[in-house]
C-alpha cells in the first residue's frame, strides 16, 4: 500500500438549500480536523442531487464561506448533479444482482403504513413479487434484509433490522432522482472516503447505507456522528428553522462556538484572534473522545 492510500480521507458534504449556518459548521469542522489530525485529506462535496431544493447560488456561497473560514480541501469539489452516469451504473448493478425491484406505489398507498425510525413510512411489500396488473413503475427500491450493526465513534455500538425498521428503501424516485443513500454510498467509494464525520441526523440513514456497500461490493468507511445542533425548542438548526447564516459572525468567533460545541475548550480569547491562530490551536488540542456522546444539543446564542 503506498503512502498516499494509507492516509485516511475524510469528506464535508454540504447541500445548497441555503446559506452555511452553525450546524453545518460543526459537521465541517469535526470532520475536517478528524481526517487532518491524522495526516489525512479532507474532500469537499456539494450534494446536490436533490435538485429541487438547490437555492440558484447557495454552493458558491458556502463554498465562498468555508474559504472565508479558513477551510482548505483536497481537489476538485464534486458536484452529486454532474454524477448520474455513476448512480445509473449502481442501479444497472442492484438489478442485475436481484436486489433492486420496481415500484408502483405512491405515498397516498402508504399513508397507513408503519413508521421508520427516522419517520419514514415502512413499505409494506406491496410490489416485491411484481408489479400489480395494470400498474406501471414509479421508482425503484432495494430489498431491505438483513442485521446491520456498526460502531459509531460517539453514538456507540448501532444496530438495526432492515426489514422491520426500515423496510425496502428508494433508490431512484419517482421524480426521476436518485436517493441521497445511493448517491452517497457510490460517491464516498469513488473518492476513497474512509472516513464519515457528519451530524447525528444521519445516524438513521447508516444501516442503508452499510447495506448497499455490501450488496455493491464497496468499502465501508468508519462512521462517526457528532451531536446536532438545536435551538432553544430543540428543533435541529436549518434553513426551515430560520437559523443565523455563519457569515453573521466574526469568522474566529464562529470556529470557537463550533469547538466548544464539541466539546473542546478553545480560550476565549481565540474568538478575538486571526483565523489561522484558532485552527492552530485546533489542530494541536483536538479530541474527538471529548465530543458529547448525544444525539443533540442546544446550540448557544451565536447560532
């Protein structure tokens, strides 16, 4: 193995639905001095799959915003929009193996269906063995079986049945769009990611996607979910809950708030000094087993 393939690589995956705010941010900085603590890369991805909620300008904005923050990244920014031809490929594989069905239901049929642990509603079954006469795909999904467990570096030992907690999940929908689970699994594989650093929010989406790494014979990469930034009503900060735009703060002050929320303990002082001085710092006291090992916490008022 040389050098350069044993160094771990970690990724920050944003979406432009909107401006960076403190949430985000926490993903970006635990995930970037994860992977740069250990020597390691650190990539920058636009998950931009879902194109009905891109905002016109929002990547050039963040991206524009973690240069402003004293981010660096490792190559070219991969956008998920200019990737189809990779996620057809995965699809063309899962049916070929058997494990991708059709799918004709609409969520008006599922409406009484069971809840997800994510708040999903659980497929029932309804087109596993075929199509119903008369009725014409309208996505695609993928066999849910089997347990998938994994150790999360904050959240702990994770389990899950797929079959009764998730049930057969959507891989293209019926928009004509891949899901976010295939699209990041073929994309963290491309780029070599060994390493998942991202909010606590995801934790749910794991098990699929640990299941697809296996059905498409891809490595997995290890996971760690750090806790989500709430406001005062513990609802998670985001564009829908009106949270503050990182661009609202001093840069220097907006990277403290983000260590202190996890966990670390920059001295005040920092939140006042050049940009380049609080990444030294980071870099040389960095600890992830200091991060809460909670799903989520309120964030404080610079947020």
């Amino acid at each position: 193995m040389s050098p350069d393939r044993a160094r771990p690589v970690g990724r920050f995956a944003p979406s432009p639905s909107g401006a960076l705010h403190f949430g985000s941010l926490i993903a970006a900085v635990g995930s970037f001095l994860e992977a740069r603590t250990q020597g390691g890369r650190w990539l920058l991805r636009i998950e931009d799959v879902d194109t009905p909620r891109t905002v016109p300008g929002a990547a050039e904005a963040i991206v524009a915003t973690l240069a402003r923050l004293g981010f660096e990244w490792d190559g070219e920014i991969v956008c998920q929009s200019r990737r189809t031809e990779a996620y057809i490929a995965a699809l063309d594989a899962l049916k070929a193996g058997g494990h991708a069905f059709a799918c004709a239901c609409t969520r008006r049929e599922m409406a009484d269906s069971a809840l997800t642990r994510d708040g999903a509603r659980r497929y029932p079954g309804t087109c596993r063995g075929g199509l119903p006469r008369g009725r014409s795909a309208r996505a695609w999904r993928v066999r849910a079986e089997g347990m998938i467990r994994f150790d999360d570096a904050v959240q702990g030992p994770q389990r899950e049945d797929l079959a009764q907690e998730s049930g057969d999940y959507v891989v293209l929908r019926a928009d004509g769009l891949f899901a976010y689970q295939l699209a990041v699994v073929v994309d963290d594989a491309e780029a070599g990611v060994t390493q998942v650093v991202r909010g606590a929010d995801l934790l749910d989406s794991t098990a699929r996607q640990i299941h697809l790494q296996q059905l498409l014979g891809l490595p997995q990469p290890s996971y760690t979910h750090l806790p989500v930034a709430t406001n005062a009503a513990g609802e998670k900060l985001s564009k829908q809950t009106l949270a503050r735009a990182v661009d609202a703060a001093p840069p220097a002050a907006a990277l403290v708030a983000a260590l202190r929320f996890l966990g670390q303990a920059p001295p005040t002082a920092l939140a006042l000094a050049p940009v380049a001085e609080v990444w030294r710092w980071a870099h040389a006291h960095w600890r992830l087993a200091a991060v809460p090992h909670r799903r989520q916490a309120v964030a404080d008022e610079l947020s």
